[in-house]
C-alpha cells in the first residue's frame, strides 16, 4: 500500500525546524539551509507520486491522531491471511 501524507508546507517547515534543531542539534541557519535543498527535492521527487498513492493522509492534524492512523494501517495490512 502506498501512503502520501499531505501537509501545508509552514506546518511541515515549523515540525522540520522544530526537530532539526532540537533532536539533530542542528544550529537555526543550518536548519533553515537543509529545508531549502529538502523542499526542493521533495518537489522534484516525492510530489509527482502523489497520484499514484493508495491512501492519501492529511498530515495537519495533530501528530498524536495523526500516529493512531498510520497504526491502524499497519494493522489492517499485517493481518492478511495467507
């Protein structure tokens, strides 16, 4: 199954910062550099499979709601008989 989770972009920038500086202890500038070369790529890469996706997930939500549903998928697709 194909998953492309879809959020508005300063959400996206603000979780990258966020974790870039907090958990990779990036510094801000660094930070702010690699979302630069990643918005890019991802444009260039990731976006264009968007149609191709199974399911669609609005990644807006709140982080917590947003793992509950990523769980439940792994559920659904790891309980396929045999």
């Amino acid at each position: 199954i194909k998953v492309y989770v879809e959020a508005d972009t300063e959400i996206r920038r603000e979780r990258f910062l966020k974790r870039a500086c907090a958990e990779r202890n990036q510094d801000l500038e660094n930070a702010k550099k690699h979302w630069d070369y990643i918005t890019v790529a991802g444009e260039k890469y990731i976006k264009p499979f968007r149609n191709d996706a199974d399911i669609i997930i609005n990644g807006n939500t709140n982080l917590k709601y947003f793992s509950q549903i990523l769980e439940y998928i792994y559920t659904i697709t790891n309980n396929f008989d045999d």
